[in-house]
C-alpha cells in the first residue's frame, strides 16, 4: 500500500507529456499552474467541510483528493513526493515549536 504514492507519482509524470484531451491530469498540466492552484483550494475547501461534517468516510474520501492534487503540483514543479516525505523524516522528533521556531530563525 505504500508505494501508491510512488506509482501514482509515476503516471502524473508521464500524464505532463500526455495529450491535454486524453486525460484530466494533462488537462490541468495543460491550463497552468494557477488551474492546479485552484483546484488544491477547492480540495481544501472541501477537506474542512467534510471535517466539519464528522462523516469519516467524506473525510478520508476528500483528503485523497487533495493529497492527489498536492501531488500534481509537486508533479508539474519537477518534484515527487520523495521531497515530501525527506521533510516530514526532517521534522520527526522535533517538537512543533521548535520546527516553528527554526523556521523564524532563517
């Protein structure tokens, strides 16, 4: 199961090359980075609301979905979810507060 990220990494990639016509992922690639912006708002528009609504299968459901977005954006700025994950192993152990602190600091 871990390694979804990685394939579905993987297709977003060769979806950039792909025709905007053959696929949603291509479409976006296609209409820039502000339609990919747009729509990792509105997933996160949607993952609070679900939230709110205390259904947890509306959470995990719209959570996926902003997650496979976030992923097209790092897939479109040349990035995978490797940088991700390097900077969440980064941040383990250190206290919220001091990542915080560190981050104010640079």
């Amino acid at each position: 199961m871990s390694d979804i990220l990685y394939e579905l990494a993987a297709v977003l990639k060769v979806r950039k090359q792909a025709d905007p016509d053959s696929s949603y992922v291509a479409r976006l690639y296609h209409k820039g980075l502000d339609a990919i912006l747009k729509k990792i708002g509105e997933e996160a528009t949607e993952t609070v609301m679900a939230a709110k609504d205390g259904v947890p299968e509306k959470l995990v459901y719209e959570v996926a979905d902003l997650w496979f977005h976030t992923l097209v954006l790092l897939a479109q700025q040349g990035l995978g979810p490797d940088a991700v994950l390097e900077e969440l192993q980064r941040r383990f152990g250190l206290s919220g507060l001091e990542e915080k602190a560190a981050r104010d600091e640079q």
